[in-house]
C-alpha cells in the first residue's frame, strides 16, 4: 500500500509550507530516510526525508504554497501500485501527521507512522525575496516620521523605491521626543539617586542624594536632541526626501502638503501618524492643573504631590520618577492590577514593591470627578467601600494613548477604522484601501516603538511586492522603571485560556549570586510552557535589567524554542541571564540554585 507523504508541521504555530525544491523526479525510486523534498517557513528551510522505501509520485509541484497535514505526495510500493496512483486509480490512505519540528522535540506519543522526518538545513535559509514588482518606479509617501515611520522609510529606500518622509512635528515621532527616550533619561536620573542611597552599603559614602530637577531636564533635552539630529542622518544617506509639513490625503494616490499646497504622487502610503496623550472622560478632566504625559515632560519644577489617573507604561513610569525626586504619589486604577494585559503574578510583586517603597496605589476606583481644592485638585472616586477623595497639586493623566490623525482626511477614502478610533489592518499592515497601509500607534495594540519599527518593514515589504506577514507572538513588553518589568509571549492566564493546563517554573533574583554582588534581589523569573511538547510560550519577569534580559526570551519564542532548550544553554555565571535557564529547569522541578520542588 502506497505510504502518504504530507505537509510537516514543523512548528506550533505553523500553518503552511512552501515547496522550494524537489531533490527527486516524480517516478524516481527512493530509499527510506533519502532526501525528497525542500520545504521553506518563514522561520527556516527544511529538508524532509522519505518515510519509505518505493516509487515516488509528485503531486504538489515546486512553489505550492501547502497548508499542514495536506498530501504532497505517495511513495508506491512496486511498479504496479506506482501505475495505479500516478494515473489517479487507487486511493491514497489517511495522511499521517508529520513529525515534530527540531526546535520543538515532540513527545514519542507524537511520532506516527508514515510521518515524514524532517533534518534542518543550517544557513540555508535564503536572503529576502525579490520583489515582485519594480521598485524603482513605485513612488512611496510615509507620513510621520516616528519610530514606525522612520524606519519605515529606510526599508522602501533599501529596497529600491522613491521614498517621501511627511513630518509635521520634529523627526523620531512621541517615542524619541515626548515618550521612550526622554522618559528613559528621567527615569536613569532617578535610578542614581535610588543607588547612592544603598552605594554606603557596599563603602561608597557620597552624602545625601538630591535632585536637581532643572539639570534633569536638560540632559533629557540634550539625549532627544540628539538622537533626532541621527534620525535625520539616517534618512538623508538612505536618500529619503524628508518634508517638513503637514499631510493631507487628496485621494488614494495624492498627498497635499498643508502649508505649502504641494501635491505629491503616491503610489503607495504608509500612515503612521502616532497617538497622542488621552484625557478620561469625567467632570473637572480640563481642570488647571490636570496634566498629560507631554506637558509633565515640559515641567519647570517638581510639584509637591501627584496623582496618576491610569496605570498604563508611561503613567508607572512617571509614577517612579517623580517619586524618586521626592514627590508624593498616588496611582488610581479603574481595572484589578495595575498594568493591565501583564502577568497577574509578577503585577502584584511588582505593585507590592511600590507600595512598599511609600507609593500609594488605588485600584478598581471608578473615578467621579475633579474638582478645585485650594492650591489642589481634589479627585473623587467609587470603590467597593464607598466615595473617597484623595489630593494632590496635580493630576496626570497615565492611561494609554490614542491613535491619532485628525485631519490627514482618511474618512473620505473610508479607510475602516475600530471602535477605539484605531486604523483597521490586516496582517500584511493593509487598511481597507488596497495601496494605503497603517502602522504604528495609530492602528491600536501594542503601541510600543519596537513594534512600530517591525510593522513598518512589514508593510513597505509588502507595498513593494515581498509578501510578509506581521506576528505579534514574540513582541516584548517592556516597562524600565526600578525593579524593571518585562514580559513576552502568553501570561499565565492566557496560556491557560489556550491549552488548559500549563507548566510554570519559577527562579527568584534572591537566588542569584549577581543580583546579591549588584545589591538588589528584589525580582523573579517567571517561564510558561505548554504541556504537549513543553515550548515556552510565555516569559515574564521583573527585576535588575529585565528589559535587557527579555531578549533571550524573545528569541526563544521566536524559534519556537523548548524549556529544554532554554534550561541546558550554558549561561554565564555569575550572570541575571541565568535566572532565566533556572526558570526553564524549575519547569520540570530541575533547577540547580533553588530548593528542590516537593513532590
């Protein structure tokens, strides 16, 4: 009886496989665990081998695109059945399921016979796809010029095309100018004064901290100078046209500059036009005194105390850094958890922390009002105990943002947009206008630069003819407070939600000999994994540098590693990256630096 030949999955997530090569001719004899076959994922090339012994009939050809588990071939026992399927008279057997990808060792249980063995190819991978039409005729109009934009921009000028860059405001967009980086130089100015304070434990005496809140802004304003000069660097040696105005779009395929009444030829377009601070809808919101993540960026002086209305990232971020400098604070929530979407185990050590630090934090409070108090506002709020009013000299407003493109015109070429005001994309970053794509803040999600920056290349990839698909399953979260916070892939709730049952390992900072050399142990390593074939799906953690330490972790889920895999990389010691080989080993109770797991 004919053997079935079929798509491998060679991956969780995988869905489909290109057929690259086929080493053997259709009629061919084969040998059992002979080479066939090159299929291709997006992640890497395989190479599959013959499940038996026979003759080989073809009958997906070169370049099909195969959906998983479906039949791409047979493998005839003799001459006689080879005639019979090659001319369509004999029915094949069910299909076999392939065999599990490397990266992802199944267990035996996994294993059925008749599956295909695949053998990875190394480097075998090829460079990025020709693009399927002439770039260099095709004129491309990115408007905004922010983490997404920007890099955006460089990518079509790589690939070949005529490149417009429309900025209205200063290169590098909310994140370098009012967001990422000049949060991350306030924040770095905070961490000082939070080390000199533990420095005398380790014999380094340097007097009381003190802030000086001025000279603070002034570096910050400095770093964000600069890096906006680089931007503008980068786009004029990748001979991106940059033009200073304001986008208006005429129709699908015209742009108007605003101020000057130019109109630019745009066979493609990229809207990435950002978000802006949101203010929550309740009485007193406009109040004096009631500030937005951009103006506190723009203040003078510390106020004496602040409350934080939202607890999204820049709201906890701003939360520390004005708490550092001496300011009293209080965070107040509508939702369960600060950080709403993260891991609700490492929220609460992290939110615990903050308390524990002297900042006051208020959740599932349903805000009433603001009103005038004197010198302060007062904020009104509902909780299960009832109306309560807390005070303070200012208000920030912390939630998350808001897409934003308030007169680029996209409603009368009814472009989709969400409820929330969100541009509607597919995977590929297309709005509902074929040659108008959307990334970035502006679509919604995971409003973070580094996701702008990937839906960026993605969509300009696509506009130019390289088919690309945008995935969201390894997109770290980050949050670069002191402990810092962060998390990739599935929270444990979520990776319950998906396979029911899951395994968790666990490895604390006060195991680890660098976090003790450091003088913080104050944080934890959290690795999730799915309990058929024990891929880790989700890493979270918080702690010394988790912003930095996460990128493993990204990686690993990228290629679909295995708690395995994680746990017996050698890590060096001593090292924070080895919390996260202990957190992989705690899966299956080996970890080494940890007491053992009762059984």
């Amino acid at each position: 009886m004919a053997v079935n030949l079929t798509m491998p999955k060679l991956g969780l997530t995988m869905e489909t496989g290109k057929i690259t090569e086929w080493r053997k001719k259709e009629g061919d004899q084969v040998k059992e665990k002979e080479i066939l076959l090159v299929v291709e994922t997006e992640k890497i090339t395989y190479e599959v081998e013959s499940p038996a012994s026979g003759i080989l009939h073809i009958i997906s050809p070169v370049e099909s695109e195969v959906p998983v588990a479906e039949l791409i071939g047979l493998i005839a026992a003799d001459q006689a059945e080879y005639d019979k399927v090659a001319a369509g008279g004999a029915q094949p057997a069910a299909a076999a399921p392939a065999a599990a990808a490397p990266a992802a060792p199944a267990p035996a249980a996994a294993a059925a016979p008749a599956a295909e063995k695949v053998v990875p190819i190394t480097a075998a991978k090829s460079g990025p796809a020709a693009p399927a039409v002439d770039a260099k005729s095709i004129n491309v109009v990115v408007i905004g010029g922010g983490p997404g934009g920007y890099p955006a921009a460089i990518r079509a000028a790589q690939i070949g095309a005529q490149v417009t860059l429309i900025e209205n405001r200063d290169l590098g967009g909310t994140c370098l100018n009012r967001g990422c980086i000049p949060t991350k130089s306030l924040l770095q100015s905070a961490r000082f004064i939070t080390q000199m304070k533990t420095a005398q434990d380790f014999g380094v005496g340097a007097g009381e901290a003190k802030c000086d809140f001025p000279k603070a802004m002034q570096q910050k304003v400095k770093i964000v100078k600069r890096l906006v000069v680089g931007v503008g660097s980068l786009l004029k040696s990748n001979n991106v046209k940059v033009i200073k105005g304001t986008a208006v779009l005429n129709d699908a395929s015209t742009v108007v500059i605003k101020e000057t009444n130019e109109q630019i030829k745009a066979d493609r377009v990229i809207i990435a036009t950002g978000s802006v601070p949101a203010k929550p809808s309740c009485e007193g919101i406009n109040l004096p005194g009631v500030i937005t993540t951009d103006d506190a960026l723009e203040l003078t002086a510390l106020p004496q105390s602040i409350i934080i209305l939202g607890s999204h990232i820049f709201g906890v971020e701003f939360a520390q850094i004005f708490h550092s400098m001496g300011v009293k604070v209080t965070i107040v929530e509508s939702g369960p958890q600060i950080l709403q979407g993260e891991d609700a185990e490492l929220v609460k050590s992290y939110a615990n922390q903050m308390i524990k630090d002297g900042i006051a934090v208020i959740t599932q409070a349903q805000v009433k009002k603001i009103a005038a108090a004197g010198s302060e506002l007062s904020l009104t709020y509902a909780d299960a105990g009832g109306e309560k009013t807390v005070t303070a000299e200012k208000i920030l407003c912390g939630g998350k943002q808001k897409p934003y493109y308030d007169g680029l015109g996209i409603e009368k070429l009814n472009i989709k947009t969400a409820a929330d005001g969100a541009i509607i994309v597919n995977n590929a970053m297309q709005t509902s206008v074929p040659n108008i794509y959307a990334i970035g803040d502006v679509i919604g999600g995971l409003m973070y630069a580094h996701v702008a920056t990937a839906e960026g290349v993605c969509a300009v990839e696509n506009a130019l003819g390289i088919p690309k698909k945008m995935s969201y399953r390894a997109a770290p979260r980050c949050l670069y407070t002191t402990p810092e916070l962060a998390g990739v892939g599935l929270t444990e709730q979520e990776a319950k939600e998906k396979y029911g049952q899951v395994k968790i390992g666990r490895f604390p900072l006060v195991a680890s000999g660098r976090a003790l050399t450091l003088g913080d142990t104050n944080g934890m390593v959290k690795v999730i994994a799915e309990p058929k074939y024990g891929e880790v799906v989700g890493v979270h953690m918080f702690g010394l540098q988790a912003t930095e330490l996460i990128a493993e972790a990204v990686l690993g889920i990228q290629m679909e590693a295995t708690v395995e895999e994680f746990g017996r990389t050698i890590h060096a010691h001593p090292t924070l990256s080895e919390g996260v080989m202990e957190a992989a080993l705690d899966v299956e109770g080996l970890g080494i630096n940890i007491p053992a797991k009762k059984k």
